[in-house]
C-alpha cells in the first residue's frame, strides 16, 4: 500500500521490530535462533556441514531483503492505492492492539532470557528430539566452541545487507523502477 507510517505509527512499530528481530537483529529474540541453528550446523564437522551453513547464511540474506521490502513497501513508500483505502483506515481495536503488545515485548525481550533454557551445553530441554540419538550432546558442545568469526558472520550479513537494501532503495529506487 505505501505510505502508512504516519497513518498506523503503533503497527509500523510492531512491523519494525518483528520484522528486525526475524532479521536476527542482535539482542533481540531472532538473533538468538538464527545463531543457533546456524553454529549448530557449522559444528557438526561433517562433509556437508559447511555447505549447509552456507545454504543457511543465503536463507539469512533473503530474509533481510524481504522483511525490509515489506517495511519500506508498506509503511515508507508514497502511497499506492485509493483514496478512499487511505481515508478508511486505523489502528487495530484494543483488544488487537494489546495482543501486539505483548507479540513486541515477546520479540525484544524472549530471545535473551530464554537462551539458556533452549541451547547450549548441558541443557536438555528438548530431549533427544532434535537428532533422534545420543549424539546430540556433542553437537551441543562443539556448538559452544566455534571460532568467533563464523558466529560474527551473520551479526556483520544483517547490518551490511540491511545497509546495501537501504542505500539501494533510498538513491536508486526512484530512478530505477526495480523496488
């Protein structure tokens, strides 16, 4: 639709911060997901391992792109639809707005003080459930010990991409035609 910042600010914050904590924003509760499961496949030390990280970081990019092209297209851009779309819309009902409440507050705070319940070392929460045998002990050990740049990779993907995206959509959009 294009346009709304300014028409649903508390929904546009709700997007921004969902849609950067999806990114893997770091600190926020997407962060802790997507850097877990991205060490957890570099330690396997298999033959596919590194491919499959690989595979994981380009997931990790086409998220940026699209979360930030539904940000900028939906709340940035100039409007894109009816007049009369425009005059008629408003924020959610309460009820609506409150349950957003809690999904944002969810989004910033979750992530960091559930960390330890759900990975690292010596935590059994899930069981054996995740790999199906008693290796998974391992795999949470070694997960501890990657090098610090594979863990820095992805933290430095999200602020180069979410940068290039911007640079991109603010200098060259208007004259391209291409978001």
């Amino acid at each position: 639709m294009g346009g709304l910042i300014n028409l649903l600010p508390f929904s546009y914050l709700c997007m921004f911060v969902g849609s950067i904590a999806l990114m893997g924003f770091p600190f926020l509760t997407g962060f802790y997901s997507k850097e877990g499961i991205l060490a957890l496949i570099y330690s396997d030390n298999s033959e596919l391992s590194l491919f499959s990280y690989l595979l994981g970081l380009f997931a990790a990019i086409l998220t940026i792109l699209y979360s930030l092209r539904l940000l900028f297209l939906t709340f940035i851009t100039k409007p894109n639809t009816f007049r009369q779309t425009i005059l008629n819309l408003h924020e959610a009902p309460l009820l609506m707005t409150i349950s957003m409440f809690f999904l944002l507050c969810g989004s910033i705070f979750f992530g960091f003080f559930a960390q330890d319940f759900f990975i690292g070392a010596g935590v059994d929460t899930l069981g054996y459930a995740a790999v199906g045998n008693e290796e998974i002990n391992n795999y949470k050990m070694d997960f501890e010990f990657i090098p610090f740049y594979i863990k820095l990779i992805p933290i430095v993907l999200v602020f180069l991409m979410s940068s290039l995206y911007g640079c991109f959509y603010f200098f060259c959009s208007r004259e391209c035609k291409l978001i």
